[in-house]
C-alpha cells in the first residue's frame, strides 16, 4: 500500500462517546470489570453492505439473537446496543447521561454476555443502550454499533472497499476493564497539522471553529460558506483545500460546528471521515498503529 500515517492511540481518562458522544460525568455506573476476549489465530473475511457510500455494515450476533446489523464506527469509543435488542434479551441496567454533540441523551448502561463479530468474540463487556437514531442519522435497521472499545482489541482490520469485504484478525488477548480509546491522526492541512479523530462512521470532515481559531488561526476554507447539515446537526458547509494526504493533495467538504464539547480532548480539532481518503482499502493496524489505505 502507497499511503501511511503513524496513528497514536489516545488514552482518554474521561470517556468519549462516540461518534461524537461525550459523558456528562467522569464517573461511569457501577459495572462487572472483566472482559473476555476469545481466541482467534486467524484472519476472517466478513462481508460487508455499504450504505451511503461510505458507512460500513455488517452481520454479527449477541446472545443468542443471530443475523444483527452492526455499524463498524472508529469514531465511537464505546459500543452501543439498541434499546430493542436490550429489551429482547432482558439486560438489566444502569442510568446515565450523555453529551450528543449539544443535546443530553439519557441512555442506559449494561453489561453485554456474548458478542460475535467475524473472529471476535467478547463476553461480559459493558456497553450503553439507547435508542440508535439518536447517535446516527443512519441508524434505521441497525442493532448495535461497535466502537473502538471492542474494534482496538484487534490487531488488525483491512477494509476491502472493492470486494465489500472487511478482514479482523484478533488478539486473542483477555484484557481486564479495558480503556476507551479514540483513534487519531495528525494530518497536514494547507501546510498546518490538524489533530483529527479517524472516524468510519463520518462521510467527510467536521471541524470545530473555536479550535481552528486556537490551534489553525491560518486556516482557509474555499467556497461559499452556508448553512450545513448532517443528520440533526447545523452548522456551516465548506470546502476544505490543501489536504495533504501521503504524496497527493486533496480537498473535501467539511462542516464546521461553533464549539467543541468541553470533553472532547484539548488538542483534538475535528474527525476525518475514512471516505474521504477516497481509498480502495484501508487498513487499522492497531498492533503498529499504523493507518495505511491505496
């Protein structure tokens, strides 16, 4: 593959939420702190729906419910389960309150026995459970999304965007009250690093203005600038020039938000998209954390 940048994997003491979800508070609910995650040797090839041109989807089971959709999203570091599917399955739970970007969400807490993903295999972990389309916009006919809590404890993820196939190869690791990481990248923009979340759940950038201003004063945004959505967020719609992106440079849309939740990371200025690599493949290699697409 032609392309590659090192991916620091950032440990966040306060959880984020995913995409784009933050915690009111640091204190999470009282939870079992012990996951399992279960043996896998070898690479699996999943076959995945693309949906949007860019959102990944594909089949996994928890419990004993089988054929669920599950959005691959690196952008959430934590894994949320529908409501609908909690309900079935009869998971007890815990309350809590999260930061949607600008709207308090309540969602739940619990502790999931038994998810499959391809090779993964993970018990008693806890993920959150509420009501899916209020994380995505996309999120009609989905039962659960993964996060980067459940993804990073992969060694590795190739994305096949010409086969629709999406290959893990697991850790086989057990690893005790695992941390909620988020998956970032410094990218060369109009000749200015910009710190960016990597974000498979997200069609192209979003960037925050108050951190542009502090970290990217120099930053020129091409076009007309208007109005701009995404799903129930507003904000304003750009054009993004100057994106260096391995040997080539590029440009994309962005939309850009007035404020960054105060959870989110100082040095974080926005999330990347993966489509907006505009790659065949991509490959997570979390083992080196090394992001690499052609």
């Amino acid at each position: 593959m032609k392309n590659r940048i090192r991916i620091p994997l950032v440990l966040i003491a306060v959880l984020m939420f995913a995409p784009k979800c933050f915690p009111r508070s640091s204190k999470k609910p009282a939870l079992q702190e012990h996951v399992d995650i279960g043996p896998s040797s070898s690479n699996a090839a999943i076959p995945f729906q693309l949906r949007s041109n860019f959102l990944i989807v594909v089949d996994g089971q928890i419990g004993p419910l089988r054929s669920l959709k599950f959005i691959l999203d690196t952008g959430a570091t934590r894994t949320i389960v529908g409501a609908k599917i909690a309900n079935e399955l009869l998971l007890s739970r815990h309350k809590g309150k999260i930061l949607n970007f600008d709207k308090d969400i309540k969602v739940d807490w619990t502790n999931v026995p038994d998810l499959r993903l391809g090779p993964l295999v993970v018990r008693n972990f806890p993920a959150i459970v509420g009501d899916l389309k209020q994380f995505s916009q996309f999120a009609e006919g989905i039962d659960a999304i993964i996060g980067m809590d459940l993804l990073s404890t992969t060694e590795n993820i190739l994305i096949d965007y010409r086969s629709h196939f999406v290959t893990m190869k697991g850790s086989g690791e057990t690893l005790p009250n695992p941390v909620s990481t988020a998956l970032t990248v410094q990218l060369l923009v109009q000749g200015h690093l910009a710190h960016l979340i990597v974000d498979t759940g997200l069609q192209d950038f979003l960037l925050y203005e108050d951190r542009l201003r502090r970290h990217l004063p120099r930053l020129k945004l091409s076009g007309a600038i208007s109005q701009g959505y995404a799903g129930r967020l507003r904000g304003k719609s750009a054009t993004l020039t100057g994106i260096r992106l391995g040997s080539e440079e590029s440009q994309s849309n962005v939309l850009l938000l007035a404020l960054a939740p105060t959870s989110l990371p100082d040095d974080i200025d926005g999330y990347i998209g993966t489509n907006a690599l505009h790659a065949q493949m991509i490959e997570l290699n979390f083992a080196f954390k090394v992001l690499r697409w052609q």
